[in-house]
C-alpha cells in the first residue's frame, strides 16, 4: 500500500491538540499516509522563523500538492495579515469547499441538512487592497476578473457533476455591484449553458439567501460564491448542523489543496485538552477521498469511509466533547472514534 506524503500544519491555539487526535485516527484506521510536519502563523514565529508562512512550508506543499492544517491565528485590526488569506493566494487555491450535513446524535433546529458551499478563494474584498485617502477615510477595493470568476464557476459545475449533485445556486449582490457580481453571474450562467445544462441553475441575492437558509435550508444544494460571501454564508451553514466544530473544508487549486478546520485557534482553552477535533477529523476523511479520487487509490477512499463512519457512531453513541453537550476531552473523543473503526 501507497503512502502519501502529506504536509501536516498544526497550527496555533489548539491546533496542535486536534491535529494530534487527528493523526492518532488515521494511524488507527491505516490511511494510507505519511505525515510531514511543517508550521505556519504564531507556531512559525515562535520557532525563530521569520515569517508566519515561511517558505519551507510552501515549499513542502509544493513538492507534495496535498496538506492538512490545523487553526491559525490572525490578529483582529492590527499585527500580520491572515496566514489563510496568504496561503490560498500563494499556492492559487481558488476553490474553497466546504460541506455542511446534518449529524447524527447532534439535535438542530433542522434536519436532512445536506449542503456544498463553494467560494471563490482569491479575489474580492479579501484581495486586501486597502488605502487611507485622508484622516479618516479608508477605501477598500473589491478585484473581480473574468478569468478567475469563470475559473470558480466551471469548477463549480464539474465538482457537482462529479458529486452527482443536482443544483447550483448562486448568491451574489449584482443589483448593487453591477459590474463584479454581475460578472460572476454572466460567467456561471455562461458555464451552464455550454457545458452543465444538466445541472438546475438558480441565482439568489445574497442577503435574500441567507433568509431563506434560515427558514428552510433543504431548498439548496450547492451554494456558489464569491470570497466575502462565501466567508459568510459559511458560517451561517455551520450553525444549522451544529457549529464550526463540526464543519470541515478544504482549499484547492488545480495542483495543490489544503484540508483545514475552519474554526479558530481558540486560545482562551488550548492546552486544556477539551477543544473538539471533529472539525479536522472530518477534513481528513475529506482529504482521504480527494486523495482516494485524484490518485485512484481505492485504500484511501475505505479508509475516508471508515473514519466518517466511527465518528458518526461516536456522535450517536453520545460520546461528545462539551461544546456539543457532552463531557469528553479531546483524546477522549479520538479513543472513542477509533474504539468503532470497522476493520
């Protein structure tokens, strides 16, 4: 059996924490992996690097195309810029892919919640280009360009006709800003109906969007977007399935990706042992399956199967860390993932 390479970022705050009782579970469920430890934001300053994202790690990815990265820390209105924001555009990650269902064990106020959003990753307000015209006065520029709008659109509709997955919607402000969201739309649209007119295609403004998430998010199934957005309607699909702690995502470009929790460092509880690591389990079975797809690795894609399958039967069984009611720690949650790993 192959093992793959993969670059492992374990981040700040808790990070090391839930990467650990991530490894721990693959190691259990023998993925077909080798891990290669790399640091980036607070853990690479505090290790004498001279950047959050020092090259080495870019480098390590480069050589690899695959990572997984645990929570980074960014500053709120001051200090280094995101290492995410820089990760993404150093390595062309355009795509953001973040999957939201309904768990088992874990009561919302929905059920059968089975979305896809999909982020433009590059561009938007989180190009960052801001400037200080007078005392007082901030611009911030929003970048739109055709080639990268029609880049995430026809990624889109590929991902859905891959995933056998039934509708696009597409969130935008195009009453408003004309010329960028409206090219996001005329470049959709454009992809359906040449290429994916099998695909329903539906555009929805975007704050009308997340109203109607709110009454009844089974109306949607791929969710796509530009950067802003997308950030956004994330995080309101995370609360319908029960929070950031459980929500995976993945980062990817047409080389590379990056398989992340999305949740922060949370410093206030790391090294306390009870921050939950189901988020980055579940980016690793997704890693697992991408790897399982991408390489034509059939044991890459059982053992993707398998850890979502023992979280899923921890998640039922009751064992749980605290933010989702339970009583378990960190390590415990990992034991009790691997005590149900089908062999």
């Amino acid at each position: 059996m192959t093992a793959h390479p993969v670059v492992l970022i374990p981040g700040d705050g808790i990070g090391p924490e839930v990467a650990d009782a991530t490894v721990k579970v693959l190691e259990a469920a023998k993925a077909p992996v080798r891990f290669i430890t790399r640091y980036a934001g607070e853990a690479a300053l505090e290790r004498g690097m001279e950047h959050v994202l020092p090259v080495e790690t870019i480098e390590a990815i480069r050589e690899h195309h695959i990572a997984i990265k645990g929570p980074c820390s960014t500053p709120v209105g001051k200090g280094f810029s995101s290492v995410n924001v820089a990760l993404r555009r150093t390595l062309n990650l355009y795509a953001a892919l973040r999957p939201f269902r309904s768990l088992p064990g874990v009561p919302t106020r929905y059920e059968n919640v089975d979305l896809i959003v999909v982020r433009e990753n590059t561009e938007g307000l989180y190009s960052g280009i801001e400037n200080q015209i007078t005392d007082g006065v901030v611009v911030s520029m929003k970048v739109a360009t055709r080639h990268a709008c029609h880049r995430i659109a026809h990624w889109a509709f590929r991902y859905a006709t891959h995933q056998q997955r039934k509708k696009i919607t597409v969130f935008h402000k195009a009453n408003i800003m004309k010329l960028s969201d409206g090219m996001l739309l005329s470049e959709a649209k454009k992809v359906h109906d040449v290429d994916y007119p099998n695909i329903k295609y539906q555009e929805v403004i975007v704050d009308a969007g997340h109203m109607r998430l709110v009454q009844d998010p089974t109306q949607f199934d791929i969710i796509m977007c530009e950067n802003l957005y997308g950030d956004l309607v994330s995080d309101l699909c995370a609360g319908l399935v029960g929070g950031l702690g459980v929500s995976p995502g993945a980062n990817i470009g047409d080389t590379d990706a990056v398989f992340e929790a999305v949740h922060g460092s949370a410093p206030d509880i790391a090294g306390q042992g009870v921050a939950n690591p189901l988020a980055l389990m579940m980016s690793a079975s997704m890693m697992l399956r991408h790897l399982g797809e991408t390489r034509s690795d059939e044991s890459a894609k059982r053992a993707s199967a398998r850890v979502q399958a023992a979280f899923d039967k921890a998640l039922l069984d009751g064992q749980k860390t605290r933010d989702l009611g339970g009583s378990l720690g960190t390590q415990d949650f990992a034991q009790a993932v691997i005590d149900r790993l089908a062999d």
